[in-house]
C-alpha cells in the first residue's frame, strides 16, 4: 500500500511542478511552497524529543498552551502556511518548519520520540514514516463534519491505512469518536476541542467609541452586503474579512454601501481611532482586539452555505453578544460550546434586538490531563 500510493503522489508531484514554480512567486505562497516542494531553506530537524505539527494559524495557536503545559525544551513544529510558520516562531523553545510534500518525507523526517498532529493534517506519509521509525503517533482534536463524513466514506480504505499507523485518537465529541471509529481509527478517546482551552490575549488595546460597537467578524465573500442590509442599527459597524486579499474589493463595496446611507467611512490602517460609522479592518491579526472593545459581534462564514461557520470561543471570551448565522457545520462542537449564541438567518437580522440578547458564556473547556499523560509516556 505504501509503495503504491508513494509512487503515485510522486508522479502528481512531477506533473504539478509548472503550477508550483508560478504560486511560489504569489506573495502567499512565497515562503511555503520553496520550502515545502523543493525543499529550499527548510532542513531536517534536529532535535528527537516532541514533534508537533499543525496546519495553520488558528492550529498554531491552539497548541500553544498544549506545548507550554509541556514544559519540555526541545520542541519542534512543523506547519503548511506561512501565517502558522509566523506564529510558530513566536513560541519560545521550538524549532520551526515547514512540513515537506509527501514525497520528501522518507528521507526528511527523523526519529521523535513522539509526533502529535492536530485536527485533520491526515498525511498518510507522516504517519507511516513515524510509525516505520518508531515514533509514538498521536492524533488531536480530531473531528468529521457533517459535509465531510460522505467523502471520508468514500475513502475508506485509505483511512483504514492512515489511521492503522497512529496509536492513540483524542476526538472532540462522541460523534467525532464514532465517526473516526468506523474508519478504522483505535484508542479513540474523547477530548473536547482544545481550542476551548485557549484565553485570548490581546495585543494592543484600542479607545472603545461612546456607542455600541458592532463587529462582523470573519467576513466572506457577499457577506458583507448580505448582512449589512439586513442589519438596521445605528452603532459603530466594524467589517472584518477573513482573507486579506479580499481588503480592496471590501473597501470598494463599503466606500459605495456608507456614502449611499450618508455614513462616514474609514479604514483601520489609516487611522485607529475609531470614530466612524463604519470602519474597515485592513489589517491582520487585530480581531481579538476588536473583540475586547466590541459589544456585538455578527459572526459571519456562517450566512451563506458552503463555509461552514467560524470559531465563537473568542468573541465568548470577551462577554459579547454574538448573533451567528445558521450554516455551522465545521463548528458545531465548538457552538455547543458556548451558551447564548443567537443563530438566524440574514434577513431575519432585522428583527434581532441587541439590548434583549445576553453575552455569550462559554460552558466548556478541554481537559488536557489525558493527552500530556500521553505525550509525556
């Protein structure tokens, strides 16, 4: 079985080196994909004590409590994206990668004492070299979605070999445990969702406006006018997309959406005093923030199907009030979460009263005693 999916993977990996070559020079991809299909800056590790890896950003951050309960030096992680290699960085002790393509892994990956991945980073090559190397292989926070359960059926063969070389499962729910049970996964034990466990912290500390400040958090895109002529308020609105490159075509519908209304624009990066009826956040890594100064927070990734909903932990953790979408498919452990949430429709954000709703309260946290007993073996 190994042979036969290596030697397929390395024949799509040839075919898709012109494509590689053309993203590699897209500011996105500039760092990952040199490092990660051909190598370039991107070493072995040198250390053979814990290896994490993650996929991204959001995966980054939710082992950073893991890693630091480890209290263990000689950590490494390995990620996909260069916003979760920027991030991975940052954490004191570890040393920092980018995971190779499958085809590099057999000569790239030296001998942990234990490798942990996170979530759905499913690399049938990492774990079948670990496991060949005699690593202990953990798998966490580990969930199916509804959307997703059909096409993981459909390969369930090649599940059944994935999951044959990882020894221990921590799941985020029952249904999770069943789902990933069925697909040949053993030692499934349910852990809850790790990001539950994580206390924002925020970076910078903005002057809350003298009104009530109204967030539309992790925007896609049509989201924006979905929503915003749904939503009859008059408070400070704040319009944060989820993906950077989208910032000028955002600007360009709100710059047209506020003159229309007779409101006044402005954009975060000009200025960070925020004293506008609406206000674009053109930059990254400043939602937390928003979060502790905001009083409502419309939760978006979740108004149109497809998406899947977005993470209601860390607008919970500042006490706001959070209204949601009904399409959460992708986070439907984490909402069960979190009392309080208002879940409707976009046109029925017209008749949701923000003075009646409560601040979102979140009911449950991960316990992580079980997974560094694991870790720690």
């Amino acid at each position: 079985m190994a042979l036969v999916y290596y030697i397929l993977v390395s024949f799509l990996y040839l075919m898709a080196i012109p494509i590689l070559l053309c993203l590699s020079f897209k500011k996105k991809f500039n760092l990952s994909i040199p490092a990660r299909f051909f190598l370039i800056n991107n070493p072995k590790f040198k250390n053979q004590n814990i290896w994490f890896h993650a996929c991204s950003l959001g995966e980054v951050t939710s082992i950073e409590p893991l890693i630091k309960a480890l209290g263990q030096e000689n950590t490494d992680i390995s990620v996909v994206t260069q916003t979760g290699f920027k991030k991975a960085r940052d954490i004191e002790g570890c040393d920092v990668r980018y995971l190779p393509f499958e085809v590099f892994l057999p000569f790239w990956t030296v001998k942990h004492r234990v490798l942990v991945v996170t979530e759905a980073e499913l690399w049938p090559m990492l774990f079948f070299v670990s496991k060949a190397k005699g690593v202990k292989t953990i798998l966490i926070n580990a969930r199916i979605s509804d959307n997703s359960y059909k096409g993981y059926r459909k390969f369930a063969w090649l599940y059944r070999w994935i999951f044959s070389n990882i020894d221990v499962v921590f799941s985020q729910s029952q249904i999770d445990k069943n789902r990933l049970e069925e697909l040949g996964a053993k030692d499934v034990r349910i852990g809850g969702n790790i990001k539950a466990g994580i206390e924002p912290k925020v970076s910078k500390i903005y002057k809350k406006p003298n009104r009530r400040v109204v967030i539309l958090a992790s925007t896609h895109e049509g989201e924006e006018e979905l929503v915003l002529k749904n939503l009859k308020c008059n408070d400070m609105i704040l319009v944060v997309p989820r993906h950077p490159e989208r910032f000028k075509s955002v600007e360009i519908f709100l710059q047209k959406f506020s003159r229309d209304k007779a409101l006044s624009f402005g954009k975060l990066s000009e200025s960070e005093n925020l004293d506008k009826d609406i206000m674009l956040c053109d930059k990254m890594g400043e939602l937390i923030n928003l979060y502790a100064i905001s009083d409502v927070v419309v939760l978006c990734g979740s108004f149109k199907d497809g998406i899947g909903g977005h993470n209601p932990l860390e607008p919970s953790y500042f006490k706001n009030k959070v209204i949601s979408g009904p399409y959460i498919f992708n986070q439907k452990v984490l909402f069960s979460s979190v009392e309080n949430i208002k879940i409707c429709e976009a046109e029925e954000l017209s008749c949701v009263d923000f003075d009646s709703l409560k601040g979102a309260k979140i009911k449950q946290t991960m316990q992580m005693e079980d997974l560094l007993k694991e870790i720690k073996v």
